[in-house]
C-alpha cells in the first residue's frame, strides 16, 4: 500500500460504521482470502461474498489467529463477544468499498499508471512491458491476470511507495463494468491491445464492448492501439481526440510505421516515427500474436523515455510465459544420457566418452549397476574406477552388491543401494540441478525406471490445465445452486483426462465436499498424494474392500450381491463403511430397482456396519430437451424409493440426483447434493450456458517439418491425401496414440496455426498428423498448433466425428504431458 489508513479514514471513504473494539489501529494490508494474512495486526479483512462462501464465515477462525479488524456488510451479525475481541466497519456493500479504498490509494500515486485492456493478449502485454521498463524504472504491476472488480483493486494495494510506474490490467464481461474499474485506476497511459469475441455474450454489439472499454480511458493522457484493427481504430479514432492518440501500423499512416524481418530465431522490429527517427529492435519471437504483444509493449516504453539500450536489454530476457545411448532433457535442467541396456566395459567407455561431448553442467552423475557376467569383480572394477577418474565423474549412485566395491575408491562421491527399488525410494531429485547425468547398467537392474524418474517429458504434444478457468466453471454452478447444497466433482477417469491429483488438489482447495472416482485405486492415488476429501467409488470390487478400509473410501453398492459381501466383509472385521446407494431409475446400468427394495432394507437391517452416506440416481437424458419428461419420471421415482428407504433409517443420508446438465434442467431437484461432471471442464452439454464458461484445456503440439509438394503429390499411408494444385503441409507430433482421433482424417478435423484453421491432409498416423498450410503464411518449423481450446471447441471437434466431447477429453494419452497454470 502507498498509505497505511485508519479506521476514520475508512469511514471517510467508504462512509461506513464502526463497532467493536476502539483502538489506535493502523492498516498497512488489506486481504479478502482468510489463508493468506501474513502481518494479523495490520490487517484490514473484507469480508466478501461470492459463489464459493461468504467471507463473514471465517472472521471467528480469523480472530483465534490474532486479526482484529475487518470491513463487513451492515447485516453482519456481530456478537457480543465479537465485539469485545474486533473491530468492525460495517457498509452496504463490502465489494464496493474495497473499490473505494483501493481508488483512494492510487489517488496517492504520483508516477505514471498504465493500464492495458482488450480481448486477447492483455497479460502478456503487462508481463513484458512490465519487463522492459524494469530495465530502468521501479515497476508495480497486476499479479497474473488480476483485472477484474476486485483483482484491480487487490493490484493497486501491491503498489508501494518506492514504485515509480504502476501497470494495471482492466477487464471486464459485461456492460457497465468498465466505469467503476476507470475509478480506481485513473489511467495516465493506455493499451488497448486488440478486440474479439471474449465475453461478448455480455454485449449486443462488439462496437458496444469497443465503447465499454473505451471507457477506461477517457481521462488518460494518451492512448496506445492499432491501426491495422478497422473496427477497433475507427471507433477509438472517433471517440477519442486525436491529440491523446498514439498509433501503430504495418500499412498505414500511423505515429509509429512498423516492419518486421524474420530470422532465424529472432525477429527484427523497426519503428519509424513520423519525424522519421527511427528504432530498430531485436525480438526473441516470430508468431504474429506475440509481435503484436512485443509491439504495444515497445511503443508504450518509448513513450515514457525509455533508452533504446535498455529496452533491448529487456526484449533479451522475454520468453513465451520432454534405445541406447540416448540424450534426453532432465528435470531441474539436467541432461540425461540413457544406456540403460549396456552391461560392459566397452560400452561404459563409450557411454563416458558421449559424455565428455557434451556441454558443461554444475556436475557430470553416473548411475549404474553392477557390470554381471564381466569375469573377476577385483579387476573389473578396478578398471571402471579407472574409468571414472579418467572421464573425471563428481558424483556416483551404484546399484548391486559388487558394484558397493567402488565405494573404497570414491568414499566422499558414492552412494549405495542394494537394488533399483531402494534407489528410487532414496532418489534425491531435488539434489540434481543442472548437471550432466549418465544412466548405464545390466537390464536386470530396470534402470530405465530411474530415466523415467528423471528425464522430463520431451513430447512435442502438451495439455495446458487453466485452473482459473476451473475456479471460474466451478464457481459458475455454485452460483446455480441454493445456500447449503453440497457439490461432488467427478475426478475419474484422470479428471476427464486433465490429471486427477492436480485438479483434485485445487478443488479441495475450492471448498468442493466430495470428489468421485471409477475405481478403487483412483482413490489410493488420491490418497497417496494428500487429498482429504471424502471419495466415493463408482466401481468398486471385492478385491479392493482391504483398500476401502485402509484408505477411507467410500464405495457405491449397486446390488443386493455385493451389499451381502461388503456387510459380511464390515461384520466380520467389526468396522464401520460409509456406503452409497445407487438407486436405478433409467439407466440400467448398475443400481438398485424398485423390485429390490424389500430385499435391500432387509440387508440394511442385516448389516448395521454399513452406514448409508448417500442415496442416489443417475440421469440418462438430462442434457437433451427430448428426454425432458423421461427425466422428470426418473426424479419421481427416486423421490418414492429414497423415501421408502428413508422410512426405516435412524439417520438421513444425504439426496443427490443432478449432473452438470441436471443442475441447469432441473434446479428444484437439488437436495443435499449434485455432482459436477462435465461442466466443469468447459462444457455445458444443454447449450443453456454454453458462453458462460470457459474452456480448460488446451491441447497443443508443435511442427515436426514443413514441406512444399508438387502438384498432383500424394500425402500420408495409402496415399489418401490428394494435393491436385500441389501445397505446403506442416506434420504435427500427435497422432491416434496421443488421443488425435484417427476419425479427424481427410479433412474432417483440423488445427488452429497462428490463428487460421489448418485442415488435417490424409490420413491421421499413429504419432503424427499431416495439415495443410497452403493458405497460411510464413508458418516455421517448431511453431505451435492449436489441437482443441480458445477458438476450436470440443464440441465442434465432436460433432464432426459423431462423438462427444467425453471422449475427447478423455481419450488424451498419458504420455502427453500435462501443464497446470494460472493466468
């Protein structure tokens, strides 16, 4: 914060009331999240409320752990003994103050304030203008992609009074949104980087949205854009005075004439001002989106005085925000040399001497085994620790008995292990950074599982996981649901193929009460990586009933068979299961139908052991209209089962019917719980909220090599890809083992590079894709291409093919690596 407050200038601002207790209390931080007040005692707490809780909930916890102060709403019920312990201002609207507050401390900022908004490529803009002007100036700018109605005003409270420029991003979603976020920042200087269809669900017209954002910047000094974007110039040119413009283009008359000229790795910017002084700039990059980022970024930097020496130091560090003897890039930025199948001296020389070819490391490793069937150990070994002086090793790991030998010649180098499994138990990975690492050994030993562990995943094909995109589906649901009801997420099937710990991890730390897996030993994973919430298993068998136990999961018991083993199984060992009923209704898949139910609450009685935590049905139809009725049926008949269930129970257990399509269908049927499936990657299968998430994943890959054919050339196995006027194709590195579905061939699917749709050309192979570039310019060995994500739907990709979007997600390999970020 610029200035600490105290509570009658918070009453000044915000025109709030005070009650509690009255001391000489100073903020100098101001926090809405209860897990993260560093300083108690100088901490003001608004108490905010959202989808996913209200704030005031936590002020008890929050005042056991020393705050005192916080900023609630004028309802808030404050009790007496509340009141002994804190103190509270009480307002109309905590939201709002927060904005009131925050407006105020950017009122005492005396340097300049940038601030960037548009459709695409705001935060990049921030992160690298951010970068350029701390050549040369203090810089204070939005953490990640804060820039929303409470992420600006938390920005302007992380300015302090030692920054000399503040860069704040602003976005919004709807109309009226912008004026309020104009209030707080008070721009001197602005970006408005590009326009498109990001929340323009929000608008009746994009010149609509153009004009909300515009906004922003109506007190600004001056204002930086494009002119090659018409729409978007033509509606700043004639909203904004043309002394306050600062305009960029490659083909028109403009402040600023830009050129770019490819090379190899980098990209020659030149800007020509209209006095003719010219700069001219080195960039690290050649797609288009992130010339135009590095373009704004540069104009802005110019425009404040930044030497051109110093700026070019800044582009220098920008960056875009894995059989034998094999080199492979390592984690921690290890290389690794994989000869996991080499038993000899021979080939341990020439292992050694690939080695010393390589390029300077903090250390060179060796990890290998015993040499087995090499003659006497005393000689044999001798000669490796010859070996190992010679080629001048730093540091051993030696698996097997007579390999411990080495030990005497390299005491303060060596660690030894009996076998690979105690390896990998004691594998020290954080201990290796950046150094040179070789992995040599019987096959006996499996010392490929030491690579496994230590190589990182050099696959050209990634899927991105935007867990604020997550936050914001899981949170869009909440909002559907009424105060108290419970949410289960499904995680099976490695969450929808996004990676079942990660997401798991982030929904527990979302508030979510209960998480679903298919089978057993999804939970024991889920377990073994520290997830708390309470499991339930869809498929569970008798085999795992030893893991249900050890591990506190809860199984779905679907039949009066596996209900009569599972009791016995609780009787017998004198233990207590939670169960969950299934309750058939429609799907005729697994559950209980009404013809069992005598029989099942006999079985109840019978085993007491298994307490009942749920009872629930699954709905066949909710995401299609058609079936509207045939659901319905299903709910009534649910409702008469549960009931009769009900009647003999001592307890209640908790009630859930609804999937993600059901909580949009059918929102007066959400009892205790739901369960988000879908829905909370990013697709709303009823079409009803379809623009209201966001998408999760994204699927990319990159360019293995670009050819130029000739007319009449055939492309892909049996020669199905016809080039008749001949062509470019760029090949892909994903194919049907990756999750590509082979169904995409011949056109039916295709790809997004630099922006523009590439159709797939033949037939789609088993590791790699062929897509034709023909129409696309200047396309470079190595680029990305856009599988599915922002602009290329999954349920576009599915229509095609005659799935759903289901077997998209989840049919992603594992051998793709996965990515987790927040933007």
């Amino acid at each position: 914060m610029i200035q600490s407050l105290k509570p009658e200038e918070i009453l000044s601002i915000t025109g709030g009331k005070l009650l509690g207790v009255s001391a000489d209390a100073e903020f100098s931080q101001i926090s809405i999240d209860s897990r993260q007040i560093l300083q108690p005692f100088k901490t003001l707490f608004v108490a905010l409320r959202g989808a996913k809780a209200d704030g005031a909930n936590f002020i008890p916890i929050l005042i056991k752990q020393g705050v005192q102060h916080f900023l609630v709403h004028e309802d808030f019920d404050t009790s007496e003994q509340m009141l002994s312990q804190a103190l509270f201002i009480l307002v109309k609207d905590t939201k709002v103050a927060l904005q009131q507050l925050a407006a105020y401390q950017r009122s005492l900022f005396t340097g300049p304030v940038l601030s960037i908004t548009g459709s695409n490529g705001k935060t990049i803009t921030k992160e690298w203008l951010g970068q350029l002007l701390s050549q040369q100036f203090s810089v204070a700018k939005s953490p990640k992609s804060y820039n929303s109605q409470v992420g600006v005003p938390l920005s302007v409270f992380g300015i302090h009074p030692y920054h000399q420029v503040a860069i704040l991003e602003a976005g919004i979603s709807k109309f009226g949104e912008m004026a309020t976020l104009e209030k707080i920042i008070r721009p001197d200087l602005g970006i408005f980087t590009n326009i498109g269809s990001a929340h323009e669900e929000g608008f009746s017209t994009i010149r609509e949205k153009i004009r909300e954002k515009l906004i922003l910047f109506r007190e600004s000094k001056f204002l930086i854009y494009c002119r090659d974007q018409n729409l978007l110039s033509q509606e700043i040119e004639n909203g904004v005075d043309a002394s306050r413009l600062i305009s960029w283009s490659q083909k028109k008359d403009a402040d600023f004439r830009i050129s770019y000229k490819n090379g190899d790795h980098r990209t020659r910017v030149v800007l020509v001002k209209k006095n003719l002084s010219t700069y001219t700039f080195q960039v690290p990059f050649s797609d288009q989106a992130s010339l135009e980022n590095a373009t704004h970024a540069l104009v802005a930097a110019l425009t404040l005085g930044e030497d051109p020496k110093s700026i070019q130091q800044g582009l220098d560090q920008l960056r875009q925000v894995d059989m034998r003897l094999t080199l492979k890039p390592g984690i921690n930025d290890c290389l690794l040399i994989d000869d996991t199948y080499n038993n000899d001296l021979a080939g341990l020389k020439v292992a050694l001497e690939f080695m010393s070819q390589q390029r300077p490391k903090r250390q060179k490793v060796l990890i290998l085994s015993d040499l087995l069937q090499q003659g006497s150990p005393e000689k044999i070994y001798a000669e490796v620790a010859d070996l190992i002086r010679s080629y001048r090793i730093d540091r051993i790991l030696a698996v097997g008995k007579e390999i411990r030998r080495l030990a005497d010649a390299f005491p303060q180098q060596s660690d030894l292990f009996h076998t690979t499994e105690d390896l990998l138990e004691s594998l020290p990975l954080t201990s290796f950074q950046n150094d040179l690492i070789l992995v040599t050994g019987a096959r006996d030993f499996a010392l490929e599982r030491i690579v496994n562990r230590l190589q990182q995943r050099i696959h050209g094909t990634t899927l991105e996981i935007n867990l604020n995109a997550l936050t914001h589906n899981f949170n869009f649901y909440k909002r559907q649901l009424k105060p108290g009801t419970r949410v289960m997420v499904m995680v099976k099937a490695f969450a929808y193929g996004g990676g079942a710990t990660e997401i798991a991890n982030h929904l527990q730390t979302l508030g979510a009460d209960y998480l679903a897996v298919a089978f057993t030993d999804e939970g024991v994973a889920l377990r073994n990586q520290g997830i708390r919430l309470p499991i339930m298993v869809l498929n569970p068998v008798e085999a795992s009933f030893d893991l249900l136990r050890e591990y506190q999961l809860e199984p779905v018991v679907f039949s009066p068979v596996f209900l009569k083993k599972l009791g016995m199984y609780a009787s017998l060992h004198q233990i207590k299961i939670p169960i969950h009923l299934d309750l058939d209704t429609g799907m005729h898949r697994l559950g209980f139908e009404s013809k069992h139910l005598a029989e099942l609450k006999g079985l109840i009685a019978t085993y007491p052991e298994l307490k009942i935590a749920s009872l629930y049905t699954h709905l066949v139809g909710a995401d299609e209209e058609i079936h509207h009725d045939f659901s319905l049926k299903q709910l009534e008949q649910f409702m008469e089962m549960k009931k009769e269930i009900e009647s003999i129970l001592t307890y209640r257990p908790l009630i859930h019917a609804l999937n993600s399509a059901g909580i949009i269908r059918f929102p007066e049927y959400q009892m205790d719980m739901v369960r988000l499936g879908i829905g909370l990657y990013g697709v709303e299968v009823t079409g009803k909220h379809h623009h209201e998430l966001k998408a999760v994943s994204t699927l990319k890959t990159t360019i293995s090599q670009i050819k130029t054919l000739a007319p009449g050339s055939t492309v892909g196995y049996s020669r199905r890809g016809q080039l008749p006027e001949g062509g470019t194709i760029a090949t892909l590195a994903i194919g049907y083992a990756d999750g590509f579905d082979r169904r995409f061939s011949m056109g039916k699917g295709y790809v997004l590079i630099r922006g523009e749709k590439a159709p797939v050309i033949g037939n789609v192979c088993m590791d790699m894709t062929m897509v034709d570039i023909s129409q696309i310019p200047e396309v470079r060995e190595g680029e990305q291409a856009i599988i599915y994500g922002e602009g290329i739907p999954l349920r576009d990709l599915a229509d095609r093919i005659g799935t759903i979007p289901y077997e998209l997600l989840t049919n992603i390999s594992s051998r793709v690596k996965r990515v987790y970020y927040l933007d």
